[in-house]
C-alpha cells in the first residue's frame, strides 16, 4: 500500500533539476541550430563533450519520468510490523552517541518488536558512559558490546548481525538522529518478499555553517530526488551508512566475504554500506527507498573535513562500481535488469565531466577568464533552478545554497575523483 499523493505544487517542484539541465543544453545549443542542423552535428562529432550533455539531459528525463512514478510504501499498523534490531557502531563519539540512542529509543514502534545493539568499537574517550546512561533508562530496549580495542566499522556490525535477534536489521550512524515514524517507515517496504534492502532518507542536522548549508540542499537533490527515481526500478545503489534496514537472512551468508572484502590485493575498510548494498542486489533482491524515513546526521564544517569525507565516498565508488558491473550483465534476479545497467553507466557520466573540467577550467582562466566567468554563471542560474527542488523540504531562499555549491564543487572540489581513483588502495580511507 501507496502513501498519498503529494500536493501538485510538489510535484511540480521535481521537475526544476530537468528544467535547470534543460536550460543549460539550449544555452549551449540555440547559438549552434541558428547555423542550421548541420551545424549541430558537426559541433557533436568535433565535440564528445556535447554528447555527454545531451545524453546526461535524457538521463534526467529518464529520471523524472520514473520519479513521478514514485511513492513512498504507506506506515503499517503494530499487528504487521516485524521484529527490528537496530545496530549503532560508535567509535569516540562523545554524548552525540546519547542523542543517536535515545531518538531510537523513543520512536513510534513497539519496544516488544525493537531492539537496540550499540557496540563500542573500542572508544578512548567517554562514549560508553553516555551508551551505559541510555541502556539503564531503557534496559528492556537497549544492548550494549563492547570492544576492548578499535576494530572497525564492518566488525562492530558484524558482531551486530550476528548478534541480532531482529528479521529485518537497520543501521543508523552515531553521529545521527530519526524522526519518530523512521523505524516503521523503513519496516513497511519488506512486506513486499523482494525486497532486501532499503534507503532512507539523509539530511543535514548541522545546517547553519556555510558547507552544511551547501550539503544541505545537495543531500536533499542526491538522495531524494536519484534514490525515488532508483527504488521504482527496485535498484536503490547505495543505502547509506547513516539510516539503511536490511533483510538478515540476505546478509548473513556473505558475512565473511564482506568482512574481508579486498581491492587490488588490499583490505577495504570503508563503504560498507554500498558494499551491504551490493550484496543485496547481486542475491538477487530488490533495495527500494523510502522518503518517509528520515535520519538527521552531523556532515564536515571545515574544507579539509569535506574532502576526506567526499575522497572516501569516491573510493568506494570506484571499488563498488567494479564490484556492480562483475555482475550486473548475469541473471542476477528475475524482472527488469537492463534499468539498473543504465544507471550504472549514466553514473561514470561523471568521471567524463570531471576529466574534462581539469583541462577545460585552467585553459579558460589563462586565455579567456571572461568565458569562464559567464559559465560559472550560467552554471549558477541553471543550478539554482534546479535547486528549487529543495522547497519541497524547506521553504525560503536556502534552496540558493544548492547553487553556490555548483560553483564551488566545480572550482574546489574537481580533483577528488581523480585523486581518489589514484589513491583507491590507500588503506587509509581519509578517517578521523
């Protein structure tokens, strides 16, 4: 069962990142098609970049066609939900681990059917004072492990699969909070026997600073807007580390694979979550998103805090999008398997457009500064446009951060791809 429809102003307020990419192809184009259609195809065969464009705009229609589509599964009454362990991994996490606890703790769902693993991986400072103070006001509800040394993300929750007593197993970050209707929310999808896996919904706890307010509008584009568009086609790539619920009994035979996990003759610590993923699919099991799921995180407030954040998700980009495509042309899983082969290819869309933008951004600033200019704002109004999307969570002038965070993800952040693909055997993954 559906949720309601949302209100048309909504609605409409989706297509603004397709008609933000829109303007931006006609921009390149309508000097072009007053030559002629000639003109057009010779610029496309000089041009593969322009190529890219337009294929990057059917792309986003692809999308918005299968966004529209897109609702969340409805909230299931008590008699239908099933039993849920939730696992908080927490390493030198401070009291924010208390407030991650207690926002579990306190949700909408029935403690008989809840459980609440929070393992300790090995904390030097006071964080399991804050989980002990947690466990005592809700000892029916909350189970504490401890490691006597750090051990890392994917063994603190392998201890907590392995230990779950819960069906469908759902993994929250120690840095982050839910919404009350969260737990349920992600429960109702698994309902539906194909499925194994589901995203919810990201957003920004810390959204006053300048980067938190840019990651703000980014997160709401990036996991809202691509991930509806994904779970109608039943092929969510990444349900993040920060709110995900798996089904247990897909995981648990690929346990020590994933714990193990090595690229080129390294051991890959982080990405855990998109690795998680990737299982799911490749058992051959649906992962779906839903928007009624909501999670509220801590994200970087410095420069050199974002880019290790965004050089380890590009690692595990490159690592698990090699891990995707061993399989993605096999029978891996009855129904609609090419959708998610398109996804994947639109996805390296990028790499092209960064490789590109390194050449192309220091060419324009030592031979036409002034071309560079009137694109960078000709990017700013397009991005803006399609950062309108962002009213549809929050009203007011912030959607305009989206914009800025074009321009400075263009102009500061261009060389982590490349910089990650370099150093994708780096053990060290940009951690704190």
């Amino acid at each position: 069962m559906q949720a309601p429809p949302e209100s048309v102003p909504k609605r409409l307020l989706g297509l603004c990142p397709l008609l933000g990419a829109a303007l931006g192809v006609t921009l390149v184009f309508l000097p072009l098609a007053r030559q002629g259609l000639p003109a057009v195809g010779r610029a496309l065969v000089s041009s593969p970049i322009l190529v890219l464009v337009v294929a990057e705009l059917m792309h986003l229609a692809f999308l918005t066609a299968l966004w529209l589509r897109y609702r969340p599964v409805a909230l299931p009454p008590d008699e239908a939900l099933p039993v849920l362990t939730v696992i908080i991994p927490a390493y030198n996490e401070g009291p924010m681990v208390e407030q991650s606890i207690r926002s579990v703790a306190g949700a909408n769902y029935p403690h008989d059917k809840l459980e609440i693993l929070v393992v300790d991986d090995g904390s030097r400072d006071d964080t399991f004072f804050h989980m002990e103070k947690l466990r005592k006001l809700h000892p029916q509800v909350v189970r504490l492990i401890r490691f006597r040394g750090n051990q890392g993300k994917r063994a603190a929750l392998r201890t907590g699969f392995e230990s779950a007593r819960g069906d469908i197993v759902i993994t929250i970050d120690s840095d982050s909070e839910i919404e009350p209707d969260t737990l349920r929310a992600l429960a109702a999808p698994f309902s539906d026997p194909r499925v194994g896996g589901v995203a919810g919904w990201v957003r920004v706890l810390n959204s006053k600073p300048l980067i938190g307010r840019m990651l703000d509008v980014q997160f709401t584009l990036s996991f809202d807007l691509t991930r509806a568009a994904q779970s109608i086609f039943g092929a969510v790539f990444v349900c993040p580390g920060a709110l995900s619920a798996f089904r247990r009994s897909v995981i648990l035979p690929f346990m020590d694979e994933w714990v193990n996990q090595s690229f080129l003759g390294r051991p890959v610590g982080h990405g855990e979550d998109q690795a998680l993923t990737n299982i799911v699919l490749k058992a051959g099991f649906h992962t779906a998103y839903q928007r009624n799921a909501v999670v509220w995180t801590l994200v970087p407030q410095t420069y050199r805090q974002l880019t290790r954040m965004l050089t380890r998700w590009d690692r595990s980009y490159v690592v698990e999008g090699f891990s995707f495509a061993k399989f993605m042309f096999t029978k891996y899983r009855d129904g609609n398997r090419v959708f998610p082969i398109l996804g994947f290819f639109a996805s390296t869309f990028r790499l092209f457009y960064v490789f590109v933008g390194l050449v192309a951004l220091p060419a324009a600033l030592i031979r036409r500064p002034d071309v560079l200019v009137a694109g960078l704002a000709a990017g700013f109004v397009m991005a803006a446009l399609s950062s309108l999307y962002y009213l549809r969570a929050r009203p007011g002038l912030r959607f305009l951060w989206g914009a800025v965070y074009a321009v400075y993800a263009f102009t500061a952040l261009l060389w982590i791809l490349p910089y990650a693909i370099v150093t994708v055997r780096d053990e060290r993954w940009g951690t704190r």
